[in-house]
C-alpha cells in the first residue's frame, strides 16, 4: 500500500506512526512542504493509487502569510483526498491544515501544551475511540475549531485532541514522538521555546525516556485502531 507523507524538510520522521505503517505494508512518498512547486511531478494523477495522507507536524500556523503558498498547496492535497474519499491522518500542524481544508478554523490556543499531557475522551466519541486516551507528547500553540460534519474524539483542557471526518482522522497530539524525534525537538530554537514557557529540558527528557516504550505501544494500537475503524483499510 502507498501513503503519502506530507512534511517538512528538517522534520520528515514518522517515528513510531511511521514504523507501525511500515509494518503493516506501507511504502512512503515524501511530499516536502518547502519544495511544494514540484509537487505538480509526483501528482500528475492526483492520488491514484494513494491508499492514505500521513501530514506531520510543523513549526508552522496554517495562518501565517510568509507560508501561504506551502500551505495552499496542502490544503489543495488534503481537500482532494476528503473528496474522493482518501484516508488522512493529521498529526498536530496536520491535524490543523486538514480541519482548514475541509472548513474548520485554526486559531491561537489561550495556553500552549508542551510535554506529555493527559488527553481524554470526548463526550461525542465511542468507547471504541479508546485508543486517543491516555497521555501523549504534545507541542502547540495553536488550536483547531473543527469544521461540520466532524465527530469531535478527543480532548484535554486546553484544547481539542482529536477529530474525525469521514475515513480520516486528526490528532492534536504527537503519537510518533520518539525520543530522538523530543530531543531534536527540544535543540537550538527549541531549547529557547521551552525556557520560555518554563520547561525544563532536562526533565522532559527523563519523562520522554521514561515514557517512550508505553508510548511506542499505544501508538501501534492507535494506528490499528485507524486502519480498522477510521479509515477502512484492514480487511
């Protein structure tokens, strides 16, 4: 099967989202947001034979102008697999340009989430949504309003976690997050970004390696889960 991975140059790593849809028989095509203008080579056939997006996270906010044109480009891919009914999975910044492209809002949080936070189940979801409980990575500061037609899954106090529209599914959190995917995270900018909201680095990542075999499991049983009862792509 054939995924799509949307992403950004200096953060194309699908981590443990990643290695559970390897192991499940996807092979992946890189869609680089900074090289959006080639786009048009890789999709000559729209997605044909695309079995799902996978759109990753972004130091970006789908609203700022210095990134309309990469923005308007996905935003184009994502409506185009809602339309013909091809299975997305956004994770944080892509949880926000999927609920832009299907007409929802994305606007700045009241409060940040940054590290391993507590989300739970909304009153709309199913107990089968169960999976999108527990605790898991986050890093945001920007939060969705999703659009109609979306069953909203999950959430915390801050913000909404989770939401499904038709066979696709957005995440607010980070299930791919690895240890090495917090700890590039957390370098150079990063590192100023968690001082400034008062993290202490050194403690995330005692809590991120303390964390990252359970989360690591979770995560397979999310992307199952997914497969199975979101997206329809298991038999």
């Amino acid at each position: 099967m054939r995924a799509l991975m949307i992403a950004n140059a200096t953060d194309a790593d699908a981590g443990f989202v990643g290695h559970a849809l390897r192991e499940r028989g996807f092979a992946f095509t890189e869609l680089i947001r900074e090289q959006h203008e080639g786009w048009s080579s890789l999709l000559s056939g729209g997605l044909e034979g695309v079995d799902m997006v996978l759109s990753l996270g972004s130091s970006w906010s789908v609203y700022w102008q210095a990134n309309s044109g990469p923005v308007a480009a996905e935003t184009a891919v994502l409506r185009q697999a809602l339309e013909t009914n091809v299975p997305v999975l956004g994770i944080c910044f892509g949880a926000q340009i999927l609920a832009h492209a299907a007409g929802g809002a994305v606007r700045r949080a009241t409060e940040h989430e940054i590290g391993w936070c507590d989300v739970r189940l909304a009153r709309e979801a199913s107990h089968d949504a169960s999976p999108l409980a527990g605790k898991w990575m986050q890093w945001h500061y920007d939060c969705v309003e999703v659009p109609s037609g979306a069953t909203t899954l999950a959430e915390s106090d801050r913000a909404v976690q989770a939401f499904r529209l038709g066979s696709s599914l957005a995440v607010q959190f980070h299930p791919e997050a690895t240890e090495s995917i917090v700890a590039r995270w957390s370098s150079g900018e990063g590192r100023g970004e968690l001082a400034d909201v008062g993290v202490d680095y050194d403690s995330l990542m005692v809590e991120t390696r303390a964390a990252a075999a359970d989360a690591e499991e979770r995560c397979q049983i999310l992307v199952d889960w997914f497969l199975r009862s979101v997206a329809n792509l298991t038999s």
